[in-house]
C-alpha cells in the first residue's frame, strides 16, 4: 500500500493546474517561524523582498560593521574576523577523515576533466581585406555563494568553483555563513576550499553576503559575477543586484522529474525521489509514468525507505508540498509534461533511454538510466550540480565555463572594404533616420577624399 503522503494525480489538467504549476519566487510560501523572525529582525512584518532591500542597503551604506551586525543578528555569531585565515584552510583538510578528503579530491579531478572539454576558444579570421574575430576572456573576479547550516555542501563549493578556475578567472572569493550559536564554519567547507586552493573565504552568509560580493567592503571584494544557491533571501538579493553584478541565475528549491515505465525498479526510482525530497521542505520530487501499479510501488516503497531516514519530517514536508506522481497517458505525454515543466534533473528510468533522449528538450541535466543516477551528478559524476530551477531549464543552462567569461567581437577592416560596406550601412542608418551614423559612413564611402 502506498505511503499516504504520496500523491497519484490521474487526471492531466488537474496536475498542470497544481503538481506541475509552477510559482513565482514572490509566491513561494516561507514557514511563519521565519517570517515571525523577519518582523521580530525588523520590528514589522514585511515581505522577504522588502527585507532583502533593506539588507541590501545597510552593507551599501556601513560595509563590514553591517555584515558584522547580520552575522550577530542571523547566526549568533561574534565572531569579528571575517575572513578566514588561509592556514585554517589547509588545517580542516588535515583534519577530515581520508575516505573523505579522497572523494573530495576524485570529484575534483572529475569536475576539472568535464569542464576542460568544453570548447572555449578565441578566434580570428583574417583574410585580404582585413580580419574578423571573437576574443574570450576571462571575468576579473568571481563570488561564490556556499550555502551553510547545519547540512554543510562541500560540493556546491566544488561544483561552482571548480568551472570558474577551468576559465581562468584570476580572483575567486568564496562567501558562506558563520557557524551558528558561536560555532565557526564547518570544517569540510574549509577544507574544500583548500583541495582547490582558494584562500579568500569569509563568514557571511545570506542577502547580506550577496550584498557584500556586489558591492564590496572593506575586506571582501567587489566582484563582476556572483554564482551559487542558496535560499529564497539570497535568491532575491541576487536579483535585486543584477545589473550591476553579473549572476549564473535565480536558482531556488531543488526539483527531480523521474520517467518511468512499467519495467523501472520501483526501489530504485523511489530512492532517488526521496534523495531529493530530503533537501528541504521546498523541494520537488515528481514521478511520471503510464503504469499505475509502478506508481503504487513506488509509493509502498517511500514508505518502507522512509523508515530508516533521518530526515524523514523535511521529507514528509516536501512529499506535502511540491512531490507526487502524475499517472500519464502514455511515455509520449510523460516527455511533453516534462518539457513543459522544465525540471532542473530529468531522470529517465525507461527501457532503451537513449532511444527517448531526442524527446527531451527542456531539462537542466538528463540522467539515462538506473546507473546514471541523479546523487552521482550532485558530487561525482562530472558536470556541475548548480543547474537551472523553477523552470528556467527552457532557456538558462548549468553552471559551466561559459559562466565565466565575455566575448569580445573583434573588428579590423581595411580602407577597401570599409568603402565597400560603407553604402549598404549609409542604406540602414537613414532608414532608421539617424543621419549621423550615415554621414560617418559616407566619408568612407567610393570617392571620398578622405
């Protein structure tokens, strides 16, 4: 019998209009205890957006000592230094178990082997009459939000780093918040950074960091792009700075779509569903399939598998909120509500999944196969997990190389063929009747003196 917290939508319309209805990030529905805490922090209650301007505003106008009170005020933390020294880096490596120093630096290597295909090339194309070309080049600097807590993320450290080096981008700051209740940052964040070498980590985390990275302070640097997850707050105050800083998107809850067809493993899909239920109480975990009585299945088997997670109540929460399965008329429907939807994991537990791979159109990352399961792509696989949500996957991408860089378009025609174009440009300037682009045009035109 399945779990009562899982959901079967058997009627199409009835799951666009809720399972598959996607909301706005000014929708999204935060629990009242932060929302009592945001009035308690401000002395009214005031939309998260409000907040976030407000925090925002306060790092512009009083820098460290701002982020020093945020800190105390969000984390507990008294922190006063606000980077980390370098040798604590190296230090946390040191300390951590070897199994786990080991994956991280498997990962690593991972990572830096995918991200080095990625084809990133000036070019130039010179011929009789001169040259055209694109020229790349690596940003200045780059900020990496880390998200903190309790459930520290060592591979969101890789993940966002990791591309940025493969670039080139010669300064990367790092932002992730205080350890909470007087604690520091959880070793293994330390210690990621020093597998990959980045030395300039601070204890800031939140609007406040995002803020920081924006605009910079006294000790943390203002940076052309800022990359990373985090939660609703900081997705927020990276729209709000868009603009004058560059991002890699508005990223929120994490989100799963699993294909399935009556031959999947019922065991195996509802793992994965529940490995992504666990992030937090936003999360979506949806299961498409034809077969009802895989749908069943895999409801009986999130209720067994949810017996021995510790995390069960989140689970619960996000099986609640954005999670269920929606019986589909056949695997061509699946594809089309899939592509509708736009997930940032697409996960295809189908007979000959390479077969279907030419349906998918929308997806921030494609899984084929119950071996190529989403959890090796969090950590391990290769491309990085920072991957487009909230059905952005219909025109954003992951996280990559390209994230990192600018194109400059390269001009250098000589006085021929600047004569030559000049009269089709003199056509186009005068008709959008800007006579001074014409008259610049036509000095170079066949005949002129000059």
């Amino acid at each position: 019998m399945s779990h009562p917290a899982w959901r079967i939508i058997r009627d199409i319309d009835m799951a666009r209009e809720s399972l598959l209805k996607r909301r706005s990030l000014r929708d999204t529905q935060l629990p009242e205890a932060v929302l009592a805490r945001t009035a308690t922090l401000f002395g009214e209650p005031i939309a998260p957006d409000e907040a976030v301007r407000r925090i925002i505003a306060s790092v512009r106008q009083d820098g460290d000592k701002a982020l020093l009170q945020w800190n105390r005020k969000l984390d507990s933390s008294d922190n006063p230094h606000l980077q980390v020294p370098p040798e604590q880096l190296q230090s946390a490596l040191d300390s951590i178990p070897a199994e786990l120093r080991g994956a991280m630096q498997t990962a690593a290597r991972r990572i830096r082997d995918f991200h080095r295909r990625q084809p990133l090339q000036s070019w130039i194309d010179s011929g009789e009459h001169g040259a055209l070309g694109q020229l790349i080049r690596p940003v200045d600097s780059v900020g990496v939000y880390v998200p903190g807590g309790s459930a520290p993320l060592p591979s969101s450290l890789l993940m966002s780093v990791i591309p940025a080096q493969i670039a080139g981008v010669p300064e990367i700051a790092i932002c992730t918040p205080p350890g909470s209740g007087g604690g520091d940052i959880h070793p293994v964040i330390l210690a990621a950074a020093a597998v990959l070498g980045v030395e300039r980590l601070f204890r800031v985390g939140g609007a406040q960091a995002i803020a920081a990275l924006a605009y910079g302070t006294a000790t943390i640097p203002r940076v052309a792009t800022i990359v990373g997850a985090g939660n609703l707050f900081v997705t927020l105050a990276k729209q709000q700075v868009y603009g004058d800083v560059g991002i890699d998107g508005l990223l929120g809850p994490t989100e799963t779509v699993v294909i399935a067809d009556e031959h999947a493993n019922p065991r195996l899909a509802a793992a994965d569903l529940l490995a992504q239920a666990e992030h937090d109480l936003l999360a979506s975990a949806i299961l498409l399939t034809p077969s009802e009585k895989l749908a069943q299945a895999v409801g009986t088997e999130i209720g067994w598998q949810l017996e021995s997670l510790e995390r069960r109540d989140i689970i619960l929460g996000a099986l609640g909120n954005n999670s269920g399965c929606v019986i589909t008329a056949d695997l061509e429907q699946a594809f089309q509500l899939a592509n509708d939807y736009a997930a940032e994991h697409l996960c295809l537990l189908v007979d000959d999944a390479w077969s279907w791979l030419g349906q998918v159109r929308n997806a921030g990352g494609v899984f084929l196969g119950e071996h190529s399961y989403e959890v090796l792509g969090d950590y391990v696989a290769g491309p990085s997990h920072v991957m487009p949500t909230g059905g952005t996957a219909r025109f954003a991408s992951p996280l990559n190389v390209l994230n990192f860089v600018k194109i400059t378009s390269l001009i250098a025609l000589d006085k021929s063929s600047a004569r030559q174009l000049s009269v089709p440009a003199q056509a186009l300037a005068r008709a959008e009747s800007l006579d001074a682009h014409a008259a610049a045009a036509r000095l170079r035109a066949p005949g002129d003196p000059s």
